[in-house]
C-alpha cells in the first residue's frame, strides 16, 4: 500500500480523537534544527467542531489487538487497515512542515501485538525526529496503557504534550464494553508523568533546559454517551483527574454510534449538545472555582441542554442573588452568568475609583442580556419584577426581539420552545455511583 493511501486511512481513523492539543510548550527553535514550538512559534488553527488542524493528526496504525465496542478501530470491525514504518512518518512530518502545512505532530497508534511494541515504535518515530532530524517544532503523543514506565518516561523526554486516554467514565464501564483493558493501567502512567513532571520542575534552570519532559503537561479523553453515567459522576472524575494528577485538560468525546453491541447505549447520532455542556462545566472547574458538587447535585444530576452550566447553579441558588456589583467579591461577581473573568476583572478594578452604573457594565464586558436578572447595580434591580428562578430561566430561553428561526424540524417552533421552557423534571442517576475509586489513595 503506498504511503498516501495509508495516509488517507490513519488521518481519518484519528479524527475520533479529540484530545489535540496544540499549546503550553517552552521548545525554541535553535540553530541548526528546524522548527519552534515555544509560544508564537504554533499557530493555533481549529475547525468547526473544535478540532485542531494546526498538527499532522494521524494513527501510526488502526490496527488493534483489543475489541472495545464504542471504537471503530476494534479488532471486530470489518475496516480498511493500514500501518505506517517510523521512517513514513518522519518523512511526512518533515515534508509537510517545511511546506507549511502543519506546525507539528499528534501521534496516537492502535495498539498491535503487545502494548510495549506499540509503545517502542511510537518512541521510534518521536526520537529520531528529535535527535536525527533536528526537528523541534510541537509534538503531542499519545502514551499506550499498559507499556513499560521506561517506555513512556523515554518518550517523555522528546515530546511536548502526552496523553493516556482514560476512555470511559467509570470503571464498570470499561470492563463492559472494553474487558480486556484495565483501568489501573491506565492511572500508572497518568501518575507515572506528574511524577517525573514534579521532579523536573526541582531542577535548576540550566538542567530543565537540557531535559524537558513533557513541558505541555498530559491530557486525557472521556467518550461520553456510550454509557449511561450522569453528568455529574463525569465531572467527579474530571476534578479528581485535575485535583490529584495535576491534568492540564480532560476532553470529552461525544460517543460516534460505531457499534452495535447490546450494553452501548442506543442513539442515531452523537449527543454533542451534551458534550458542549461538558466542556463548559469543566471551565467552571478549572476557572471560575466550581466544585463539582455545586455545578451538579444528587437531585439534580444532569446539566440542563437549553441553559449553561453557571446559569443553571444560578437557578438553584437564587439565595445568592441578586447581587451588589459594586459590594461582591471578585470570587462572587465569578458566579453571576454573563460575568467571566476579564469582566469581573474590569468590574473590581472600575468600582475603585466610582460606583458603577448600569450602563458601564456593557462597556466592560457583561453580557447584560444574562446578567441583569442575578445583580443590582448602585441599589436597582433591572431585571423582572421579581426573581423567581423558572421565570427566570423562561425568560433567558426567549428569543431576542426581531430574531427569526431557521426552518425547523418539527411542526412548529413555539411547541419546542413550549418545551423546553417548561420546569425541569428532577432526574435521578442513569446508573448506581461505582464502588471502585477512580484512583488510588494517597
């Protein structure tokens, strides 16, 4: 098979993974070798459904010694099926960046005869573009469960970005769908990365300079909806993930229908409006200083599809609000929807030298359209008459004056809105929390 018709397949058989990261290394370019990763040495380009484009996104093989029924590349599948050698790989990265077509390399494999050969030839292609072809520019790997420590510490010491995909939510999961793979061997090597992580943070300067590893921290990825996990045990795990194994980013992937197997959860399509709440509840978590208990509770357990995150613990707090912009504190002003943190920045900042009115809010970034139902300014409420939290959210779910609606799938556009503006049902978890830590106690 010619290298471009193995290109043609492993580019596409990557594309179910969404953990391509394309920041956060220190690598410059020196002299004598050939590209830069550090800062504005990457160019951060994305399609429409968020994935980077910006790397040579390719398997080093689809073909795989594992049957997991919510992955197309399963040894089951009838599938075309390809394999790259080292040198094919190299030869494309080293092309395709000198013209121009990508700034660097994610590379993940299927994993053929044993996890460790999988692992050797990964680290193949990754130290011979570091060492011989001088090539420094990013590059994000994918580490394979179950290789040996010393695999994946070498092949820590020539990339920039590693990840180990944690796949399923919960442990049950996996050994559902997925038996021959074991969630243990999937934290030694997460842990295995902070470890080495730490103790190369220790090192002097001039050290650190000598031997970077992995200077972009480690991601992992979650397929969402092929199991029947709440929202809320999702992001359990992802605070745990960043709490304890110091993840740069947990990706959440919405679950293709590629199987057929009885215990995957049926669907005609992949839930990606889920997915999208996902990943706004996990920016909660990493930036605006959520817990996961308070984004989600036991009675309520789901994110809410028509309102985001914040706005929905808005709703089921409304004895926080409204609040005083010109009182609150920085962490509170975080909590009101509409408000991020550039605006409650500017906020803290402006009320120094004046009280703030409502028309400077607009002026420093809020987005009064969700806002002024959760805050007061100087005293006056300019929301509804009253706060009562299901007007509220039938009100946010309005469209805007003037707006007018794509043609719609169903009869008519006032029976969706009638919908999903009624009050939400209280759902209890989809399945029994698992009795299994996620990871092993200190």
């Amino acid at each position: 098979m010619k290298t471009l018709e193995k290109l043609e397949i492993l580019a596409d058989a990557a594309k179910y993974d969404v953990s391509c990261s394309s920041s956060g290394s220190t690598r410059q370019a020196q002299k004598g070798q050939l590209g830069n990763a550090a800062k504005a040495g990457i160019c951060h380009s994305w399609s429409d459904d968020g994935r980077c484009i910006s790397l040579l996104k390719i398997l080093l093989t689809n073909k795989c010694i594992y049957d997991c029924a919510y992955c197309v590349n399963r040894s089951s599948n009838d599938y075309p099926r390809a394999e790259f050698e080292p040198q094919e790989v190299i030869d494309l990265t080293i092309n395709f960046y000198r013209r121009n077509y990508i700034e660097g390399l994610f590379l993940s494999s299927g994993v053929v005869r044993s996890p460790d050969y999988t692992m050797e030839r990964l680290l193949e292609v990754v130290k011979r573009l570091r060492l011989e072809e001088g090539f420094n520019g990013y590059i994000h790997l994918k580490g394979i469960p179950g290789a040996s420590d010393y695999l994946i510490e070498e092949a820590g010491k020539y990339v920039d970005r590693m990840s180990v995909n944690i796949e399923l939510p919960k442990s049950s999961s996996l050994r559902l769908l997925a038996p021959q793979k074991k969630r243990k061997a999937m934290i030694e090597p997460m842990l295995l990365i902070k470890e080495k992580r730490e103790a190369y943070g220790e090192l002097t300067y001039k050290k650190r300079r000598e031997s970077d590893f992995v200077p972009a921290g480690q991601s992992t990825q979650m397929i969402i909806g092929a199991t029947g996990e709440s929202d809320k045990s999702i992001i359990k795990i992802s605070e745990a993930l960043y709490n304890r194994i110091d993840m740069k980013r947990v990706y959440y992937s919405a679950y293709v229908p590629v199987s057929n197997h009885p215990a995957v959860v049926k669907r005609q399509a992949p839930p990606l409006g889920r997915e999208h709440r996902l990943y706004q509840a996990d920016w909660l978590l990493r930036y605006y200083d959520f817990k996961a208990d308070e984004i989600l509770t036991d009675e309520d357990p789901n994110l809410d599809l028509w309102v985001d995150p914040k706005a929905q613990w808005a709703l089921r707090n409304m004895k926080f609000f409204p609040m005083e912009v010109n009182k609150v504190s920085f962490k509170a002003l975080l909590r009101i929807p509409g408000i991020g943190n550039i605006s409650a920045r500017r906020i803290v900042k402006a009320r120094r030298l004046n009280t703030l009115h409502y028309e400077d809010l607009k002026r420093l970034g809020v987005v009064l359209k969700r806002a002024k139902y959760f805050i007061t300014v100087a005293g006056k409420y300019y929301g509804i008459g009253d706060v009562e939290p299901e007007r509220i959210r039938h009100v946010l779910l309005e469209p805007p004056k003037g707006y007018q609606s794509q043609l719609s799938l169903f009869e008519t556009n006032k029976e969706v809105f009638a919908q999903v503006s009624a009050p939400l049902k209280k759902t209890e978890p989809l399945v029994a929390q698992s009795s299994q830590p996620l990871l092993p106690s200190k």
